[in-house]
C-alpha cells in the first residue's frame, strides 16, 4: 500500500514525498481512513510506529479548505519535547499547505507565544499547563476548534494531567473530532475515551508487546557496580548512539556528568533543566554529537531519533508499560537494535512480569572481564567514576559468592551486533 490509496491533495501529498514517507506503517493504514471520514479514533500503538502522522496528514487535508488564523485544531502533549516533534512534522508535512502552527508550552517566554496567536495560527500544539495560563488570560480562543487530539494519553494520565485536560476540553466545542493515541490503554484513560470520544473507531497495532526488532538481554549486577559495568559495556559494545534510562532525574544528572568525565561526548535530559539546554541536549543527541544521552522516562517521551541502537536501562522500570516505552526508543521504523536492563536481586518480580510480555526467558549475560566481586568506591552514592588501571586484586577471598555470580550465566558475553541506522 501506498500513501496515494489515501487521495489526499495535492499539497499534502507533495509534502509527504519531501519528508521521503513511501508506504504508510501499521498505525497509518488503520486509524488515516477513519480519520479521513471525520469520524473519531482511538489508536492503541507502541513508541516508534508513526503514530504522528497518523493524525497530522488528517488534519491537513481537512484544514487546507476552509477559513485561515482561526484555531482549528488542538494537539495536546504531555511534554515540550513531544510537543516540538509534532510541530516539526506539522511542517514538514503541511509545508506546501500554507497551514501555520505554533507551539505552547512552558519554560519560554509567554510573550512570543501570544504573538504567534494574535499573528494568526491554524493548528496548535501544547502542553496542558501553559495552554491552561493562555486561557486564564484570555490570550487564545479555542471556539472554532474543529479537531482535538490527545498524544500519549498514558503519559498524561501518569504525569497528573487529566484534570488540565478536561477543564481544557470543557471548553472546546463539542461538535469537533476527536482522535486520542496510546501506547497503553490503563483504566483512567479508558474512562476518559468513554467521556470525550463519539462512537470511536479503534485501531489497535500491538500495543501489549514490544516491537519485535529488539533484541533484549539482562546483566544481573549488585547496585554499586552499575556505573562500573556500565562503562565496562560501553567500552565494549559496538554502539551508534545509546539512551540510558535512570529511575530519578538527579541519578541521570550526576550518571551523565559521570560518562563525560569518562571521555564519553554525553548528556542528560531530566526535568531540571532549562528548555534551552533541553533543547541542546536533544539536538546534539539528535545529529550525533552526543553519543550517549542519560534520560528519566517522563523527560524522555518525545525522543524522535530514528538511528538509536542501544537503550540501557541502568534502573529497572516500574511496569511493564514502561519498559515497553523505553525499549520502543530502539529498533525503530523496521532497524535493529538492543536493550540491556541490569538487573538487581529486588528487581526479579519485574523480570517475570517482563518476560510474560515477552513470551519468553531473557538472556541473562555476564561481561567477560568485569569484576563483579570489588567494592565499588562509588558504593555511597552509586554514581562516582570506577577506577582505572589494573583490575582490583582482593586480598582475601570471600567465602560466599555475590548474587550476580550465582545468578548470571557463566558463558562469555556475547558480542553485540551493531544495528542498522
């Protein structure tokens, strides 16, 4: 199939061939037809499936006719990342449309943003709390609304959004489509879809599993080696460019710091952090000055980066949603890639769980030459930089074996493929 099966104009379609889209994905060739006949949409899709275009190619054939400057279509997005991915492809894909589209979030100044609207715009993307501030203060009108989309519901729902989202919605017309994409559909959301959504359609792509072009392996480690094996892997691993997960931000701030100290070119991407430097982070792990970016799940939904061959779960993720959202960051439109999870002894329940999705057992690895008995000095605080040099040498030798030893595989670690990109 391809994208001229849709009959789009002529406008639109001279985009998708300038962003070089050839065939539709999954998600694509389900929820588009519907969409097309104004009909609202459920989409249930992993990270990675093409789920932004899935609703923006919709939106521009419906707008290129009609009146211009009016708000005619809201994007609602749990993060400024997320929410500048979307426009980028609002542009590129509507750039002969002569549609415009701005982006509201916070962090940035609220003045610029006013400007853009009183210029006129015809699509926009926003983050729930700065488009609550605009219309407290009046500064945008969403009364000719005509199609509101809600990105990663999930996300918002776990990031505390859904009250913003209703008071939003309170005030968009009712007589609208309205399209809502997941990759997972928790209770909360489901009640929401029953309240907002109008006799939906739902286009489900294998939501429950990760994607099957990722190859998944687990290192069992106590926690004060993590940082050493850590750099140990990556020094051995044939990688193009790496997304570490961290539980907390303040972890993936010191962890990043740790890597450049070790002569990695890395960042980190957490909530502390300016939209400017956010922003730098992103750019240069996009276009590859950055080898290695150090994220917390929230701060990483957005990452558009197709050529990602390595995720590393330094901490193990709370659910199995999680985990799916993390590893969907690799093996993306048809590549290949890798996740690594270290694995701590409390972390086993998690495993199992993980597993079920999968349908099968993990790889357990072990890395040939780490030293998985020495005390890491880092022990404190689990993040300062291993030593160098010869291997610790133990005086005496302990007399029960550590818990990684018993539980990890005794064959040679693997040598790692190194992915398509």
């Amino acid at each position: 199939m391809e994208f001229e099966i849709f009959n789009l104009d002529t406008q639109v379609a001279a985009g998708i061939k300038d962003a070089g889209f050839t065939e539709p994905t999954p998600i694509q060739s389900k929820a588009i037809p519907p969409a097309l006949e104004n009909k609202d949409v459920m989409g249930l899709a992993q990270t990675g499936t093409g789920k932004t275009a899935a609703f923006v190619l919709p939106i521009l054939q419906r707008l290129i006719k009609g009146p211009r400057g009016n708000i005619r279509a809201l994007v609602i997005a749990p993060t400024r990342e997320l929410a500048e991915q979307t426009h980028e492809t609002v542009r590129t894909l509507g750039r002969k449309t002569g549609l415009r589209c701005a982006t509201i979030y916070g962090g940035v100044n609220m003045n610029s943003q006013i400007k853009k609207l009183r210029a006129g715009v015809d699509i926009i993307v926003a983050c729930p709390g700065r488009l609550l501030d605009h219309m407290n203060q009046r500064t945008i009108n969403l009364s000719k609304v005509e199609v509101l989309v809600l990105d990663e519901a999930d996300r918002m729902l776990d990031m505390g959004f859904l009250p913003d989202i209703k008071k939003i919605i309170s005030h968009i017309p009712r007589s609208r489509q309205t399209l809502l994409f997941s990759a997972t559909m928790p209770g909360g959301i489901r009640k929401l879809a029953n309240e907002i959504l109008q006799s939906p359609v739902t286009v489900q792509i294998d939501h429950t599993a990760p994607i099957n072009t990722v190859a998944h392996a687990l290192y069992p480690v106590n926690q004060d080696l993590k940082t050493g094996l850590l750099l140990k892997l990556l020094g051995k691993t044939d990688t193009e460019s790496v997304l570490v997960f961290t539980r907390t931000k303040h972890r993936a701030k010191r962890l990043g710091a740790q890597l450049e100290k070790a002569g990695y070119r890395a960042a980190s991407l957490q909530g502390n952090l300016s939209q400017n430097k956010r922003q730098e982070a992103l750019n240069g792990f996009r276009d590859g000055r950055y080898q290695v970016l150090v994220a917390t799940d929230i701060a990483a939904r957005g990452i558009d980066v197709s050529c990602i061959s390595h995720v590393i779960n330094f901490d193990m993720p709370d659910t199995t949603d999680a985990y799916t959202h993390r590893i969907g960051r690799t093996g993306r439109a048809a590549k290949t890639g890798d996740a690594f999870t270290f694995m701590t002894r409390e972390d086993e329940p998690m495993v199992l769980s993980i597993e079920r999705v999968l349908g099968e057992k993990v790889e357990r690895r072990k890395l040939e030459g780490f030293d998985y008995k020495k005390a890491d000095p880092s022990h404190s605080n689990n993040f300062a930089r291993p030593p160098r040099g010869t291997q610790h040498r133990s005086a005496k030798k302990k007399k029960s074996m550590s818990w990684t030893n018993v539980t990890a595989l005794s064959h040679k670690s693997k040598p790692v493929r190194k992915a398509a990109g």
